[in-house]
C-alpha cells in the first residue's frame, strides 16, 4: 500500500509541476511587459529605447511558452501509456504465465524450466544456482533438440533439500564437435502482485519479477 501511494504522490507531482511551470512564466511575462511600459513612458527622445531587445525578449518568453506546452503534451502521452499498462499488466494477476528468464520458484520441493535447443547437444551441465549466485545442485548429460522441461526436486548436491526460494538455471550446451549450442529458457508461474516502483509495470511470480515484454503466453487456472 506504501507504494502505491508513493507512486500516486509521484504521478501528482508531476501533473501539477507543468501548470505551476506555466503560472511562472505567465508571472514573469507580466513583469516584463509592466517593465517595458515602463521604460516607453520614461523614455528620452534623443535616446529611444532599442526595439530589438524587447523584441528578443517578446520571442524568448513565447518560446518557453511553447516548450512548457510540448511537455505538458508529452507527460500527458506518457502517463496515458503508463495507465494502459498498468490495467495490461493487472489483468494477469492471478493468472498462470510463460515468460522468458531463467529464474524460477521452488516450492513443494518443485521447480522447472522450459529448455528448447536448435540442435542436439552430446554434453550438457546445468547449473542451479540460489539467490546469492552460489550453485547448490549440477546436472549433466546430453539433451535433444527442440524443446524440452527440466524439473528439479529442490535436492542440492550434498543431498539436502534446498529451501523454498528464486533458483536461476545455467545451462552449458555443446555439440559432438564440442561447439556450443544455446539454450533458450523459459519459466512459468501464477502471478501474485504488481511492481509499480519504476516506470513501467512488472509482474511478480513470488520473488522473480517478470516485465511485460517477456510474457510468452498465458493461462487462467
């Protein structure tokens, strides 16, 4: 809830900073014109008051003007666009997502990925690591091409049960030339709340944070 309301302050601070920019210059304008009516008055014959300062002046003044509207507009575009995507990316609350990463949720002693190879690979070693970047499980072998999942049961190499979390895979693929091969990977998970610190919203599966450009599909459960 604090966050929501830190964004909400953000969003009304931004609203009313072109308005209170425009009430400025209008402000300074005003002085300015109160100025130069001044000067006409009281100016001396033999020494007139030069018309292509305040002429510079005059353009300067609608200049800026001109400016504070164009950011006025684009704010305006960009918080329309920001709303769009926050009712996109609210719509999958609750719902089962693919998405492109490499990080995904253990719990119940399960976790998977979707790994797709464009070729066959003779050797492989795939690497789960924890949020810290340190690795507690290895697996090896040789994997098919295509697409393919790979479950893991939360069991470390010393044989314990790693605890619930963010677990990322790294997979090292090579073909019986021993060139490598990449794999692609992909996670899947139920989406539980909605990240709206930054500029544009990110969908959170636990503790992995998804943006909206990596979704590959999605499913009501």
């Amino acid at each position: 809830m604090a966050a929501g309301i830190e964004n909400t302050a953000a969003a009304a601070s931004s609203a009313t900073s072109a308005p209170a920019d425009r009430a400025r210059i209008a402000d300074n304008f005003d002085a300015f014109l109160l100025l130069l009516t001044t000067q006409l008055r009281n100016q001396s014959p033999l020494d007139p008051l030069d018309t292509n300062q305040f002429t510079q002046q005059l353009v300067q003044f609608a200049s800026v003007e001109q400016q504070i509207k164009s950011n006025e507009s684009l704010n305006a575009l960009l918080n329309s666009s920001r709303a769009s995507n926050i009712a996109t990316a609210a719509t999958f609350v609750g719902m089962r997502i693919t998405a492109d990463g490499a990080t995904a949720m253990l719990e119940d002693d399960m976790a998977q990925w979707k790994l797709t190879l464009g070729r066959s690979a003779a050797q492989s070693t795939i690497d789960i690591k924890d949020a810290a970047g340190n690795t507690v499980a290895v697996y090896s072998g040789p994997l098919a091409s295509g697409p393919q999942n790979f479950a893991w049961d939360g069991t470390t190499s010393t044989g314990h049960i790693a605890p619930p979390g963010a677990y990322s895979l790294v997979v090292n693929a090579r073909d019986v030339s021993g060139q490598p091969i990449k794999v692609e990977t992909e996670i899947s998970g139920i989406v539980d709340a909605l990240d709206l610190k930054g500029s544009e919203p990110v969908l959170m599966i636990g503790a992995i944070r998804v943006p909206l450009d990596q979704i590959k599909g999605a499913a009501r459960i």
